[in-house]
C-alpha cells in the first residue's frame, strides 16, 4: 500500500538590504520567529491601518505603559482657550 503526501514548495527570494535595515529587523523578531515571519508579521500589521490597531497589536511592554500614563498627565494639564479674535 502506498499513501501519497501532497508536498508544498515554496519559492525563495533574495533581497539585499543595507546593514541597518538588518539590524532594525532583528530587533523586531519574537523569540524565534524567522525574518519571513517577522516580515509577514509586519506587513499584516500595516495593513490594518490605524495608530490604535498598531498599538493593540503590542506585547505588553511596562516601559511604553508608563511614557503613555506620562503623556496621558501632561495632556490633562493643558487647557485650551479660545482666541481673541
């Protein structure tokens, strides 16, 4: 008896980017997501399209936390006046 296995081959790509392209990259990969992943990663990322979508798409970082609870203060210290005009 012989079972038959469908095989999927993918294609492979060479890019050439410059060394900080490279390094930006790899600070962006999880664990150990390959730089294809990273980059599908990334792409979908983008195209969801808003700020908001982008943040919520973040592993939970405390440092960020605290520069939003920062910015969050300071804007609540700003009052807006109407001009004299």
């Amino acid at each position: 008896m012989c079972t038959f296995l469908p095989v999927l081959i993918m294609g492979h790509k060479t890019i050439t980017i410059s060394e900080e392209a490279y390094e930006a990259l790899a600070g962006l990969k999880q664990g150990r997501e390959s730089f294809t992943e990273a980059i599908l990663r990334l792409a979908r990322r983008r195209e969801k399209g808003t700020l908001l979508d982008f943040v919520k798409s973040l592993e939970p970082d405390e440092e960020f936390a605290e520069i939003m609870d920062e910015v969050v203060r300071e804007r609540e210290k700003v009052t807006l006046r109407a001009s004299g005009l």
